[in-house]
C-alpha cells in the first residue's frame, strides 16, 4: 500500500513537472488594445498601444511585423519569451487578433496579457487583475468572445478617468490628452507599467500586483 501510494505521488509530481516545462516553453503574449491610424494615435482609447510600444523600445523589440491582422514583434523580457502585439482591426474586433495568435502559438490562456484603457480608474492610476469580465470595453469583450467566454486570463487597466459633465464616454476616449498631462502619463504611467510587466513576467503575479498597487498616481483627470 506504501509503494502505491508513493508511485501514486510520482506519477503527479511527474505530471505537474511537465506542465509546468511545457508552459515555460510558451511564449508570454502582451497584446495592446487600441484603434489603428494616425487619428487615433494619441487618444484616451490607445494608451494600450502606448504601453506596448514603451515597452518594446525598453526592450529592444522590432514591432514592423505585421501579421495576425496586428503589429507584431518577438523578442524577450529577461529569459522570457515574448510576443508583443497591437490588433489593427480596430477595437470591437479585437479579439479576431488575439484569438488567432493564441490559437497559432499555443499560448495557456494565463500567459496572455491584456493591456486597456479604463474609464473607471482614476487619469494615470494601474491596476492589474488576474482575470475578470470585460467591464464594458467593447475590445476586451471581443476577445474574450474570442477565448469563448474563458475569462482567466490577466489584465492591466490603465485609468484615463471620466468624462467632464455630461460628456459622451465615447467622444472622451477618442479624444487626446492635454500635452502636459498626457506628458506626465508618460512620464509616470507608462514607466510604471513597464515595470509592472517586467516583475510579472520575470518573478509572479503577486509581486506585480503588490508594485502596481503601491506606485504612486497622478491625482488628476486626463
């Protein structure tokens, strides 16, 4: 009964060895949501594509690529492997992106970093979950559409505040930030963020949550 049972616990041990080296051959993929063209470039909507592109450039990752109906690069974040990917086929089908480049590469669902804007955080606040609904964003629904309802999956918000008076939600997320605020954006919220990645990919969820949770925001709107 003894040697069963430590057969028993081999076996599992075994098992869970394997899995844990099969997903430490997939690559992470931290996917941006945004709308493509320059009219959009600049707006509360594509600070998803800003934090990608930040954390290309800090990275060294060529994002000329396109391919998965996204702007697309391959690279890496110490000895992690990555995917970075920014959907063009603007925001509501963005999943039709995600889904494919999950499907291709085989990627676990819990290795998929979803980057979004967010009305309901304050301009320059994160906040990083490891899953959740879509919250009303129209991009994050679609790819979770796309993962067919699995919603297990990390996400990082980036707060661009609420609408001034009576303003329509949609006219305030394509529109741009002021120049100094959105400087400060920059200089604060995408510097953090890219931190916040690094740590998640490179030392765990719970260590990137604790650092997002205690970086300092900007008490403004955008």
């Amino acid at each position: 009964m003894t040697i069963q049972n430590c057969s028993s616990s081999a076996s599992i041990s075994t098992s869970d060895s394997k899995e844990k080296k099969k997903e430490a051959a997939s690559p992470w993929l931290i996917v941006g949501l945004g709308n493509p063209g320059k009219k959009y470039a600049a707006t509360r909507h594509n600070v998803g594509f800003e934090m990608v592109d930040t954390i290309a450039e800090a990275e060294g990752i060529s994002m000329t690529t396109v391919s998965f109906k996204a702007l697309f690069g391959k690279g890496f974040i110490g000895d992690v492997p990555v995917i970075l990917a920014k959907p063009q086929t603007f925001m509501n089908l963005s999943g039709e992106s995600v889904g494919t480049i999950v499907s291709y590469y085989k990627i676990p669902v819990k290795q998929v970093l979803v980057i979004v804007d967010d009305l309901d955080l304050p301009f320059a606040k994160l906040q990083l979950l490891p899953k959740g609904g879509h919250g009303g964003h129209n991009g994050m629904k679609s790819v979770i559409n796309h993962f067919k309802g699995n919603t297990g999956f990390p996400r990082l918000r980036i707060g661009i505040g609420r609408p001034p008076g009576k303003m329509d939600p949609v006219a305030f997320v394509l529109h741009t930030f002021t120049k100094q605020k959105g400087k400060r954006y920059l200089n604060f919220t995408l510097r953090d963020g890219l931190e916040a990645v690094r740590i998640l990919l490179l030392e765990g969820f719970d260590k990137s949550a604790t650092f997002v949770n205690s970086a300092k925001k900007i008490e403004q709107t955008g």
